[in-house]
C-alpha cells in the first residue's frame, strides 16, 4: 500500500534513510531500493483455531471479527505509506494484506469493511507518492457466519493477499517492468475446522525490471507458518520455480522462518534459500545485530508491547551472471516514533528495506 523529482534528489533521500554515506553518480544510476513489509491482518486466528464445536467456531469468528475492526486497518496502513515516503523505494513487496467484507448469512459478502491495499494507495496518494500495484495475488479467501451485536447472524469474508507495488513516476529509460508473474504454491495447508477441510493457499509474485538497462527479479512471498514441513516445500518451490533464473535475484517476504535461530527446525526454510546461494545481506553487512523483526506486540495490536525475537522478513539476493551488490540494509518500523496516532503499531512485524547497486 509522490513529488516529482529528479533522480538524484530521490537517491539522495533514499541514501540518508538508510545511513549510507556516499556514493558515485554512475552507482547512483543503478541503485535499486527494495522494500519487504507484512502489513498484518490484525489477528492471529486464536479464537478460531483453538475452537472444537460449532457454538466455539462461532464465537471464534465474532471475536477474530471484532479483533480484525479494532485493529484499525487504515490507521496502520497509513503507518506504512509513512514509512514508504521516508525510503521511496523503486519496488515494495507487501505480504498479509487484507480485505474484510460481511454480507448476510449465507452470503455474499460484499461490503468493505477493511481494506489494506486501498488504504495504503489512499494514503500513499495523499502524501503525493505516486504507487501502483504491478501484481497482485490472492491466497486465502474464507467466508464463514459471525454475530452481530444483538447476536444476529450475519457472514464475514476475509481474502488475503500479497501485493508487489512500484514507482510509476520514473521515466521507462530508468525503470522498466516486464514479465510480471505470480502463481500459487503446489504444496498449501488446508485446515480441518469441524466437518471442513479449509485451504490456506500461499503464493508469490516475481517481476522482472530493467534500471537504466540492467535486468533483475524482485521475488516477493510469505511462506506458511503453521507446518514447518509445508513451509520447506515452499521454499523449495520457491528456488526450482520463480528464483530459478540467471538474472540477479532479490527475494523480499516473510518467510516464517528465523534466520538467526539454532533450532534447525525453525531455520530450515531459510537455509535452503541459503543452500541455493542467496546471501543473506542483514548478517552480512550487521554481524552481531540480531535484526529481530517479530513481533512487535502480543496477540493483537491492543496488547502489550513484545521484545522482538525472531528474523524472518528478509531480503536476501543472488547476484546470477550479472551482479548485484548489496550496499546496505536496515529494519523499519520498529521505533516509538512508528506508532500510529492511536498508539498502534502498523504491523506486528518489523519492515525491512535493501539498498543495491546493479553491477555493469
């Protein structure tokens, strides 16, 4: 979820935000900044996945419901355009953005209760940042009854999403975009709630651009987190299908799996993107700094602030035949100063955005 300006202005920007110093006009030319950011749903299920009879599920869903509302969908996202204007990177790949509707029992549901993604435009457009989506998939969509106050049914839909957005306001000699492609995971949960068998589809986007002529892929996904299992063989898809490519690669996402962890369970999805020779630029240019990017609350917005303790939004790379270099990397959206008017931070994850130089 822009000012006009000339380019060396913006690369300026976009160096002091991320702390570097200095750089070559001709480096300046093919800089590339990429953004990862998961935009959180408001809710982590709890109530629904914890349920055993249908009166739980019921009650589960009214309460996740209530939860997703509270959360304030738009206040956060404006959070996040915030932390867009300060960057103004080239690509920014968005995971868990939501859309909320409710409709009668028995559906459909169609009116728009939250919506992340148009939450983010708005709010981006408003600050003058000029943003589009290049790509946008759909993974899980449920519908399922809820109550009302006054305890009348009424159904609640909730589609979740992964989106990659791009600047529209460089000239096509300095930012081209072709061979958008985007596609599910073969290997998906699917979780059993009572008598149904429920899909939790995941996908991932891939786009190819050219920054003055020199080509790369910016891969976004956000890898299962219920089943470790589920979640390596999307890794695995992830490298013998989008990531498979002589072009430099730059993957951004959640990818649920702790890059710094020593249980080799909860960092096995992240050692095979390693295996397949990404580099993993966080620890190579703050050895030492562990980078915790989740969570920064408890199990909604509205609960006490957490100590992040585990990495995985990340922006790793793969230089190909024709190289990229990684010329710095922070985390965002993790300071006081992030909080929303109302107190709230606009994702329980952390961002994380890369500044590269696209070698000759």
């Amino acid at each position: 979820m822009f000012k006009p300006m000339r380019r060396n202005l913006w690369v300026m920007a976009a160096l002091l935000g991320l702390g570097i110093l200095s750089a070559s006009a001709q480096q300046r030319d093919r800089d590339l900044v990429v953004m990862t950011r998961n935009m959180d749903t408001g809710s982590d299920f709890g109530f629904v996945l914890g349920a055993t009879t249908p009166t739980q599920v019921l009650l589960g869903v009214t309460a996740t419901y209530q939860e997703i509302v509270a959360s304030n969908i738009a206040e956060r996202a404006a959070g996040v355009a915030a932390e867009i204007q300060a960057r103004q990177p080239d690509l920014v790949a968005l995971q868990e953005v939501t859309e909320l509707r409710i409709g009668p029992l028995g559906g459909p549901a169609t009116t728009v209760v939250g919506d992340g993604l148009q939450s983010l435009l708005a709010a981006l457009a408003q600050r003058g940042l000029h943003y589009a989506p290049v790509a946008i998939q759909g993974n899980a969509d449920v519908e399922v009854p809820a109550l009302d106050q006054f305890l009348n049914p009424f159904d609640v839909r909730l589609t979740d999403f992964d989106v990659m957005l791009a600047r529209f306001d460089l000239p096509i000699s300095q930012l081209t975009l072709e061979n958008v492609q985007q596609g599910h995971f073969q290997t998906e949960l699917v979780f059993p709630i009572l008598d149904q068998q429920i899909p939790f589809p995941r996908g991932w986007i891939a786009v190819d651009a050219k920054l003055r002529g020199k080509p790369y892929r910016v891969i976004t996904t956000h890898l299962e987190n219920f089943s470790f299992a589920i979640q390596e063989a999307q890794a695995l898809e992830l490298v013998n299908g989008p990531a498979n490519t002589a072009l430099p690669v730059v993957l951004a996402g959640d990818f649920n799996s702790d890059a710094d962890s020593s249980d080799p369970l909860l960092s096995a999805s992240y050692n095979i993107l390693i295996d397949a020779g990404f580099v993993d630029i966080w620890r190579t240019m703050h050895a030492g700094d562990p980078g915790f990017t989740w969570p920064l609350h408890g199990e909604d917005p509205f609960t006490p602030l957490s100590a992040p303790n585990q990495r995985i939004d990340l922006i790793l790379a793969r230089s190909g035949s024709k190289g990229i270099d990684a010329d710095d990397v922070a985390v965002i959206g993790n300071t006081l100063s992030d909080l929303t008017p109302s107190g709230l931070w606009p994702s329980d994850h952390a961002g994380v955005v890369a500044l590269f130089t696209l070698l000759p």
